[in-house]
C-alpha cells in the first residue's frame, strides 16, 4: 500500500516530475495553504504531513489519526505545536540548511535592495523621474564593501551571508549566545552600534521575540539598516516604524513579518526605503529540489522501518497510532 503524504503547498511542475518516479509506492496529495476544505478532507488519511507554513496545530493533529511524521520543508518548526505532535507519538523533523544558500543570497539581495535604494529608483525611473539624478545619492548610497555587516544568529545562513559580503570587502561581525572565540565576535550592543548593516538570522523562541525593539534599534547607527530574512516576530514592528519616521534607519529590507500575509494597513508599506518580499528568500527551484530529496528520502525511512532524518523531538521511529482521538465534525 502506498504512504499518504498531505503535501501543504502548491506544486510547480518540475516538483511534480521531480517526484513522479516514487508513484508506485508515494501517494502524494496537494493542498494549498489557504485551502482549509481540502487540508481537512485529507489531513486524517495523511500519514506525513510536508509542511511549509500554514500552522499546525495541537487540534489539527489530533484529527490526523494515521500521522506518523510532520516533515518541515525548511528548518523553523514555530509554526508546529511540537508538544503536541510529541504527546500523540508524532515524529517532527525538520530540513537543516536545505535553503541556507537560497536564504543567504535573499539576505544579500535585501542587503543590495536596500542599501543602493533599489525599489525607489525603480518606481521613480519608470514614472520618467530619474533624470537629472537625485543628487542624495551620493550622500546615501552605500557600497556592501565599505560597510561592516553585523549578523545576530551564526547558524549555516548567516555563514553563507558572511562568506558572500567578505567577498564584496565587507568587514563583518557577528553574535550568538556565548562569545565562541572567533574575532567577529561581538556582544549584541557591541554589533549594532557598529554596524552599517544588521541582518538577522535566528530562530523565533521566547528569548528571541521582539528583541529587536525600540531599545535595540536605538543602539543602532544612524544611517543603519535591518534586514529580516528570518522570522517576523524577532522585530517589534512599530518600533521600526518608529525608528524609519525618525529617520535614525537608513532603512529595512524584510522578507518575513509579525502577521503573515502582512495586512494591508501595516504602516511598513507606506515607506520607500523598507524592500519588501513575502516570506520567499528560500523559495527557488534549488530549494524545492533540496527539500523534496530529503521528504522523499524520511518517506522511504518511515516505508522501511528505519530511523527518521532530522527529527527535533525525539520520536526518531514512530509506531503506527492506536489511541488517536476521533476528529471532531
């Protein structure tokens, strides 16, 4: 018999044939993140769940009575109530630096977007307003060589990000949790003041959200900017919003945001020097091909009886559920 995976995404077609040769024993059914009817149709046969991320939560697990394994497509599993997926004997894995290249090139590309003013000069010249040239320019456009890049998290992203802006001459600092000894260390008050760039790059926890706040922003440099390709939350938003009204930010380049998809009142949009993406620095056809590689390969584990890949509870071979509650209607 076939495995049912629930695939929570919209597949493009060279994800489609890149998994079609596992047909005869892969049972893959697609569902939008925004399709709730069929999530629910599908999600009690499912037996993995690919997720992206739309949400699962500890009662959208107890309907899944035949789940075996949640599979994140990524590295961030906030967006899965562990703790429940754990209590109901539900392996969790997740994809460790399957789009750490993706992700890291998206940063620089905030990075580049917003320090050379990229989306104004892009509106402004295709409304016939780029000649004579803004003489602010000069004053405010920065090269990634002349600045110094600070990085809070020194994970595989922020690594690949240091690899790339020291190739543009770049000087770069970074901060984690503990000093580890490298000289771009630095505390984190230590890094804002000195950077000319701040990128993000860590995990949302409960010691991680909102500690980009007013406070933080105050310790950055005039002129400064933020770039987000992590996770929304770390970032007290009106607090940035604040900081760019008072012109003490540069600008932000963000990729991620509090609420996802970002509504449409939120005052970042109104600014001209805040580069916006939804949440897709990862989403490249390298990425899917990594991501699909290694959700084929946990199937193939869980189809075999052998231990899971990159699980993060614990649960490295799950039994076939016998106690899961009946979904409610």
């Amino acid at each position: 018999m076939a495995l049912r995976v629930l695939a929570h995404f919209v597949p493009g077609d060279k994800a489609v044939d890149f998994v079609a040769p596992e047909s005869d024993w892969l049972d893959i059914r697609y569902c939008a993140e925004n399709d709730d009817t069929t999530f629910y149709r599908e999600l009690p046969e499912a037996e993995v769940i690919w997720h992206v991320l739309r949400p699962i939560s500890g009662d959208d697990l107890a309907k899944a009575q035949r789940c075996l394994l949640v599979h994140k497509m990524g590295a961030g599993v906030n967006t899965i109530d562990v703790d429940a997926a754990t209590g109901l004997g539900i392996a969790v894995a997740n994809m460790p630096g399957a789009n750490a290249p993706s992700v890291a090139e998206g940063a620089v590309l905030m990075m580049l977007a917003t320090v050379r003013r990229l989306t104004e000069l892009d509106r402004i010249t295709r409304e016939g307003r780029g000649w004579p040239s803004d003489p602010s320019l000069g004053e405010t456009v920065r090269d990634i060589g002349g600045c110094t890049v600070g990085l809070i998290g020194y994970g595989n992203i922020a690594k690949r990000v240091e690899r790339i802006v020291q190739a543009m001459d770049a000087e770069v600092l970074h901060t984690s949790t503990r000093d580890d000894g490298h000289p771009g260390w630095r505390a984190l008050p230590d890094l804002l003041a000195a950077s000319d760039i701040v990128s993000l790059h860590l995990p949302l926890t409960e010691s991680t959200a909102g500690m980009i706040d007013s406070a933080a922003l105050s310790l950055m440099k005039p002129g400064a900017v933020l770039v987000n390709t992590s996770r929304g939350a770390i970032v007290d938003e009106m607090a940035l919003v604040d900081a760019l009204l008072a012109d003490t930010l540069a600008g932000a380049g963000l990729d991620v945001f509090a609420t996802e998809p970002i509504a449409p009142g939120n005052p970042l949009l109104r600014h001209d020097n805040v580069v916006l993406t939804p949440h897709v620095s990862w989403y490249t056809a390298d990425t899917m091909r990594r991501y699909l590689r290694q959700a084929v390969d946990n199937c193939r584990r869980l189809r075999d009886g052998r231990g899971l890949a990159d699980v993060v509870n614990g649960i490295v071979t799950p039994n076939r559920p016998v106690n899961r509650e009946t979904p409610s209607q």
